[in-house]
C-alpha cells in the first residue's frame, strides 16, 4: 500500500510541475502583448495565482507523501 502511494506522490508532483508550466505559459500567451514572459518563481506570485498554482496542489502532493509515510507496508513478513 505504502508503494502506491510513493507512486501517487511522485506523479502529483509531476502533474503539479506541468499544472504550473501550462497554467504559466497561458498567463504570458493571453496577457503579453510584446511577448517578453517570464514564468514567474512561485514565491512571486500573490491571492488566487499563489493558492491555485502553489498551495492546493502542494497540500495534494504533500498528502500523498504523508499517507505513504503511515501507510503499512504489504510485504507479508513485515507484520
């Protein structure tokens, strides 16, 4: 059980890295009128951006982390 949940972690945190990218690259396609964005550091950014693009999938990642780490393992010896 406890691999599963390594395995949730390890794809939410690269689903939460490409969430950004995209989330980011959109910003700078539709707001950008002469073409010069930069992805902004995620301690830049402020209100809506900072709990949508940093916090709740940080909360989702950290959650899966931290079931793993109470999760019993399923090795039948390990009892």
């Amino acid at each position: 059980m406890r691999s599963l949940f390594i395995i949730l972690g390890c794809l939410s945190l690269v689903a939460w890295f490409l969430w950004y990218q995209f989330i980011a690259s959109m910003a700078c396609a539709f707001g950008s009128v002469s073409g010069n964005c930069t992805t902004p550091a995620p301690w830049e950014l402020n209100s809506e951006d900072l709990q949508f693009m940093v916090l709740i999938p940080g909360a989702i990642t950290l959650a899966f982390f931290v079931i793993a780490f109470f999760a019993k393992s399923s090795k039948k010896n390990d009892r």
